[in-house]
C-alpha cells in the first residue's frame, strides 16, 4: 500500500512474535499487524480467514431436535421451480408481510410462500416486522413475558427456526444494502440470548464481505456506523470498529468527495486505526477539495470538532479553508456562520480563512449581511488574534449602518474587536458616536463584567468615553455587578482599578476614585511560564551591558503598583544619566497572528510606559525560544537594545 509516495509497511505479528490469533467466528479470525506510515509505527488489529471445518454448524444447529425442526419446516414450505421474481411480485410479498399484525402470522405466511421466492430484500424486510411487531407487542402489554414465561417456550423456538432461516437467505445473498439493513433491524431484537448469535452471524457475513472487497467504501462507513451502536458495551463497538481499516485502505484506488464525508463521519467510532486513517484522508483528497458541497464541509467540520483531539490533521483543515476561500460565495451566511464556528473551536486559522472572511465584505451589501455572521467573525478574529485591516475596515462600515438593528452581544462582539486587536476605525468620529448612542440605550441590557471589558478595550486605543464611565457610579450598576458571582466580582474590580488608573494618568475628569487604593491581585509570574529564556534573557542582557547599570526584576512602578498590568520584567537602570530602559517579556498571545504588532491591552502598557519617561523594550518570546543558538539570541538582544538606545 502506498500513501504519497511512501510505502506503508505491514508486519505479521501472528508468528513472528508468537500472538496467537483470536477466533471471531466460524470463518473470521484475528491478529495483530505493525503498520509503518512514513517515521510512525502503530500495531493495528488485522482480519484473516479461517479455514471452516465442515461439521461445525451454527448453535442453534447442534441441537437435534433444532435441527429436525428446520427440515419439517423446509419441507412443510411449498417449493416449486426457481424463477426470477419480477419488482411487482417481490414488492407484493413485502407489502404482505407489512400487513401482518404480529410475528406469529409472518411465520404462517411464510409458510405459505415458495422458498425460492423469498428473496433476500423480502427475507430483510420479513425479519424487521417480526422485531418491530414484537416490540410493539411489549410495549402494549409491559410485564407479558414475566407473566407467561413458559407459554412462550415453544413460541421463541419456532421463532427461531424462522429467523435462522431468514438470515440464511440474507446472508447468502452477498448484498451489502440487504445485509446492513437487518444488521439496523436485529438490535432491536428483545430475545438477549438469541440476539448476540444474530448479531454475531451477521458481522462474520459484514467482515467476510469487506475482506472479499464486496463492499464498497461508503458501505464500510455505513457499516462501522451501524457497530458503533452493536453492542451494549461501547468499548467492545470500538473494538469491532477497529478492524475495518484494511478495507478502507483497499478501497484507495479511487476516492470521491462522498467517499471523503463518509470516513470523516466515522473517525469518532474508530480508536487505534484513526489516525492512520486520518492520514489516508489527507493524502487521497487534496485534489477533491472543489467536488465538496457546502453541506459536505459543515457536517465534517462538525465531527472534526466532536473529535476534540490534536489528531486533528492541519494538511486536511487547510484543505477545507482552502475550499471556503474558492468557494464561499456559493455559501448562504448561515452556512458560512457554521463554517467559522467550527474553525472557531478548533482554533484553526490560515491565509486562506483571511482571504474567505475578506471575500464575505466584498460580494455582499452591508445591510444584507446577518448581523450574527459579523459577530462570529468578530469572535473568531479576536480569538485568532487576526489584525486584518481590510477586514476591521469594512466591519466598522458595518456597524456605522447597523448599529441601530444591533442586540447586546452583536454590540459586544463587534465593537470590541477594534481595542482588542489594537486597530483604530477610520472614521474615527462617526464610528464612536454611533458607539455611544447605542450603549446608552443599551446600558440596562449589558451584563456588568461585560460593559466594563468593553468600555476597558476602549482605552486600549486612547478613546475615553467620560459619558459612559461615569454611568458606572450609578447604584443600579454596581448593585447589579455584586450580584454577580464573586469570580467576576473581582476581576471586575480589577478592571474598575485599571480604569481609575488609567483615568489619572490620562488626566480626566470622573466621578472617582471609587474603589479601596490597595487591593489583592493574582501577579502572573511571567518567569515561572518561560524560565530558561527568561534566565537566558536575563543572563545576556547582562553580558551586553558592560558598564555599570543594573538589572532589576519584576519592577513594581510607583503608583501603579496596584495593578499587575504595570509590573516591569527587567528593568535596566543606567550608570550614566539616561532614561530607565523597560524591558517587557511578550508570550506569543501578546501579539496578533502575524507576529508583528502587539495587541490592545499591551500596547496601552508600552505606550503609558512610554508617556511615563521610559525607554520600552519589547521582547518577543517566540521570536527568543525558535534562536536556540546563544550567540543569535545574543544578536536579537543587542539589536533590540541598540534601537531603543538610540530612540531620543
């Protein structure tokens, strides 16, 4: 078997390592295979074929009197010349057996019928009225078989004499439709002892048939959807799942879009084999991605998302973002709502989904656009940190239009995105007035915590809504904010002290100071997070300055020691007369997705910072941690230092 070029090696461990193999039934055995794929080695559960003695018979067989009871039965049947029986004829019969009104008429009908006009869609359908009758019949009358237990003896032999043979003829079909349609209609079977040797007939006729490549791969998906709900005991479904994964690759000459749907509905049923298959998708579809339809790639995204594992492959994600970013103006937007929601959970983000979210603007009229599609992608930029100016652009157009029309969470999201992710709207003016227009109407309606981040995201890019802050002095609201839970409570609080702060130093006019001027915060300690580069940091930065200057951690700033936001990493103080050099260790999440700017919250710090006398040096931790090599990170330092040094 090949994947992309590469061999996937198998290697029998049946002999070689001594596992025996393990009987599944009459003519399915198992055992174990190492499948190679590229560098990984996985031990995987392989079918084989048994050699079937010729007198061993089925169970119910064994028995003599059983036995005598099928040739009287066979023989009572009326037979005449085997004849191909037409669609009319064949539909007659089954609408017979629909007609019946419990199980015991089926069996006399049956009776009645030649054998050889049982045909194996007729002996399928006969065998679901017998389960369905007599399920209704229980549900009618609770208790029945616990209350006449012994006159239903004889009832359940002949019953069984009957579904046997109707199984034969199902079975011996080799039809995979007919096949997994009673497999669907056995599980309903509520005679437990004689269900598991139905069921277990028909999985060695399932697993016979996708070893002699009858099935197709669709139909192998529909049949591990089917066991995944076999048994009771899902760990056993699991494991009966688990064994069809040399079918599917053996069907991997040729694979449809359909095909693709099919295997991904089916990855939450399989366990060791997943991943391999997972690969499997990858390699075989990568040319299939424009063959999916809308509802192909929202029901995949949804199982990916189900998954809840990092066996998630990025090549196949990428695949489908590549798909909305060709296809998305075919998309409804509740369509494409459900597609970024998804990527949404799987914090998945590429080129191709900013390219697809820039397209949405383009090829609709802003007041056509759902209001909750903008919100969505609002969320999911904010959360993958995607500073796309084109974007941010046209959704402050958006809201300029809509603000009116807008609920509270479509406002939240939307409105919020722009400090977040450090990004001025462009008509600064209209933008804002249409800002505070409708958080005024809205003020009752906003969750406490929820209007103070908002009002906080503000500041992140120096717009100062005196109007709106002072409304957080009214009693309603703070009676409504200490009703919350005392989580919120006080991170609440810790964001009603940011904006005293923030206020002060701004040097505007509010209704304050509000709050205790000492309070307990948690202080991330930022050296514990990143130690080794910290001390690297740490270790370099004094190695660059060869005068006299200190290093100092953790610098609390006086007056602004209240707030975490302002606790300096390492601060430099220089021997000669010059300006302190604050240095600020960023974690990755302090940037946007590219790297290059930071985002709101921090760029507020440097800038305060920075009004405050201080020399800001920035140091991005991802672009530390990837220079392994002391001597570049040495280099990245020095020029850091340099640049900020030579800043007047």
């Amino acid at each position: 078997m090949m994947l992309r070029g590469r061999r996937l090696c198998l290697c029998y461990l049946g002999r070689q390592t001594g596992v025996a193999m393990r009987k599944l039934s009459g003519r399915v055995g198992e055992t174990s295979v190492l499948v190679q794929s590229g560098q990984e080695v996985s031990e995987l559960p392989l079918l084989v074929r048994r050699i079937r003695d010729s007198n061993e018979l089925n169970t119910w067989m064994r028995d003599g009197k059983a036995d005598n009871e099928l040739k009287n039965i066979q023989g009572a049947m009326i037979k005449e010349p085997s004849k191909k029986m037409s669609i009319d004829e064949e539909y007659e019969l089954i609408s017979g057996f629909s007609r019946c009104y419990n199980s015991s008429s089926i069996f006399t009908l049956l009776q009645t019928i030649p054998i050889t006009e049982i045909t194996p869609q007729v002996a399928s359908h006969a065998l679901k009225k017998v389960f369905e009758l007599e399920n209704n019949f229980e549900i009618r009358n609770p208790g029945f078989r616990a209350t006449i237990r012994g006159g239903l003896k004889q009832h359940t032999f002949q019953r069984q004499v009957f579904v046997n043979l109707l199984l034969d003829i199902v079975c011996s079909s080799k039809d995979p439709t007919v096949i997994l349609n009673s497999m669907q209609s056995v599980v309903q079977d509520r005679f437990p002892g004689d269900q598991e040797l139905y069921k277990a007939r028909l999985l060695e006729e399932v697993l016979v048939c996708v070893m002699d490549g009858v099935f197709s791969l669709q139909e192998i998906c529909k049949a591990i959807q089917i066991l995944s709900t076999y048994y009771p005991d899902r760990t056993k479904c699991l494991k009966v799942t688990d064994l069809f994964w040399a079918g599917i690759l053996h069907k991997s000459s040729s694979i449809s879009a359909m095909d693709t749907v099919g295997l991904v509905t089916v990855l939450p049923h399989l366990t060791e084999s997943r991943k391999l298959i997972i690969k499997y998708l990858v390699e075989k579809t990568e040319n299939n991605a424009n063959d999916y339809s809308t509802k192909d790639v929202i029901e995949m995204l949804k199982v990916l998302v189900d998954l809840k594992d990092k066996e998630v492959s990025r090549d196949f994600l990428f695949m489908l973002s590549t798909w909305l970013m060709v296809n998305i103006e075919m998309a409804a937007d509740q369509e494409i709502l459900e597609i970024i929601s998804s990527f949404h959970q799987l914090e998945y983000m590429d080129t191709n989904m900013v390219i697809a979210l820039d397209k949405i603007f383009k090829n609709r009229e802003y007041q056509l656009l759902d209001p909750d599609l903008i919100r969505s992608i609002c969320s999911y930029c904010v959360a993958m940190r995607i500073r796309s100016p084109p974007i941010l652009e046209r959704v402050s157009m958006f809201f300029v239009l809509n603000h009116k029309t807008l609920t509270v969470p479509q406002v939240s999201a939307i409105v919020g995105i722009f400090g977040q992710l450090n990004f001025q709207p462009p008509d600064r003016e209209l933008f804002w007035t249409s800002v505070e227009q409708i958080l005024i109407i809205q003020f009752a309606q906003f969750p406490p915590t929820e209007f103070i981040n908002l009002l906080v995201s503000f500041f992140y890019i120096e717009h100062f809504p005196v109007n709106l802050i002072n409304k957080l002095f009214n009693l309603f609201f703070l009676d409504r904010l200490h009703s919350q839970t005392p989580d919120l409570v006080t991170k609440s609080r810790e964001q009603l002290k940011l904006i005293e702060l923030i206020m002060s130093m701004e040097g505007l006019r509010y209704e304050g100071p509000f709050l205790p001027m000492e309070m307990d915060f948690n202080v991330g300690n930022k050296e514990s997070k990143t130690s080794r580069t910290f001390a690297e940091v740490m270790e370099i930065l004094a190695e660059i300055l060869v005068d006299r200057s200190k290093l100092i951690k953790n610098v609390k700033l006086s007056g602004l020691s209240e707030h975490p936001l302002y606790t300096v990493d390492i601060m430099i103080v220089p021997s000669h007369p010059a300006s302190p050099v604050a240095v600020l260790v960023m974690a990755p999440e302090e940037y946007d997705s590219s790297g290059e700017f930071l985002l709101g919250r921090q760029a507020m710090r440097v800038r305060h910072l920075q009004t405050m006398g201080y020399r800001v040096m920035c140091v991005n931790m991802y672009k530390a941690e990837m220079l392994e090599e002391p001597e570049r990170l040495r280099q990245y330092l020095t020029s850091l230092y340099t640049e900020v040094c030579n800043k007047k």
